[in-house]
C-alpha cells in the first residue's frame, strides 16, 4: 500500500513540474489591470524586453508592424467577439516601426465591467478613463491608395471614419482638441 501511495505521489509531482513548463502564450495571458497609490496604471511593469517581431507573433501578441496587421489578428477578433458579449477580456497589442529601434510600443486594452479602458505604454501617468463603445471605423482617404481602420473607444458612437480622418489630418486647433474625447490607434491594409 505504502508503494502505491508513493507512486501515486510521485505521478502528481511530476504532473505539477511538468505543467510548470508549458509555455502560456501572451494571448492566454490576463493582463494586470492594476494602479499606483496615485492611481496610474501599473499594467506595463511585466513587459518583455527586447521583444522582437518573430518573438511578439509566436508569444500570441496582436502584432502591428509599419501600420499593418503582421500577425494574430484572431487574437484581436476573440477581443473583439468576447467585449460585445460585455464579458471581462484584455488585449496587448505590440506596434513595431522601422523608426523605433528600441523596440516596440504597446496598447493594453480592456473590456471590464461594462466598460473600455485603453492603456499606451509609451505614456507616463496614465489614469483609467473609462469609455463605452469600441468603434471599428474602415475607410479610404481620397486619392489613397490603401484602405484603413481606425479602432476607436469613444463614449459617443456616432464617430465615423470621415469625421475622425478630417480630424486627424487637420490644422485647425479646435478640432484637433475634440481627439482628447477619445483613444484610437489605426492600421492599414495594402493588400
């Protein structure tokens, strides 16, 4: 009896060690939506460094690179599908640019408890704001070559790619402040 107990003991050690080494992907992962006694976001202490492309698609990151979709956009679609049935879900997103050697940029962006949260790591102090509708807008400028999108978190859902295109590309200061109403970040699609 006391062989089979130890047997068996052993089996559950070996079980545990062994699922100690499963490698969990980045997508898998829930994000910390955690905050300083000053109430800025924290999210961004567990970052990976040095991450490169190959690293951020095979980790499971929603990869963007030079403004185009590079890898996991399923990653983004399960966000995507999870928020609308207003369920609890986060997403780090990885944007890569030949101008940043550094290494990449990252957004958190969360659907929790009934509202949209979005979090930039290349900005200090950031304080959550909450928001209520996350926008997919597509478009073409004029005389563009490409297609885009814009995915938007505003508290007003009647922003379309239009107004937020004339917007962006804008002069004029008291448009441009109408930005600080929401969070975006863009893609292109060339192919």
């Amino acid at each position: 009896m006391k062989k089979v107990t130890s047997l068996i003991m052993m089996l559950i050690c070996i079980s545990v060690l062994l699922a100690g080494c499963v490698k969990t992907k980045a997508s898998d992962k829930s994000l910390s939506f955690s905050f300083n006694k000053n109430e800025y976001y924290t999210g961004f202490s567990d970052l990976p460094s040095k991450l490169t492309l190959e690293k951020a698609k095979e980790d499971g990151y929603f990869t963007i690179k030079d403004e185009e979709i590079f890898a996991n956009k399923e990653v983004w679609d399960k966000f995507d599908k999870v928020s609308s049935r207003k369920e609890n879900t986060s997403i780090r997103i990885a944007f890569f640019s030949e101008f940043e050697p550094k290494g990449p940029a990252y957004l958190d962006l969360y659907y929790k408890d009934g509202s949209y949260y979005m979090f930039n790591s290349t900005k200090k102090n950031e304080q959550k704001k909450p928001y209520e509708y996350l926008l997919t807008l597509d478009g073409r400028m004029p005389s563009a070559a490409v297609t885009e999108t814009y995915f938007v978190l505003a508290n007003d859902n009647t922003w379309t790619f239009e107004k937020l295109s004339n917007i962006v590309f804008s002069s004029n200061r008291e448009k441009l402040k109408s930005l600080s109403e929401i969070r975006f970040f863009h893609v292109i699609h060339k192919k």
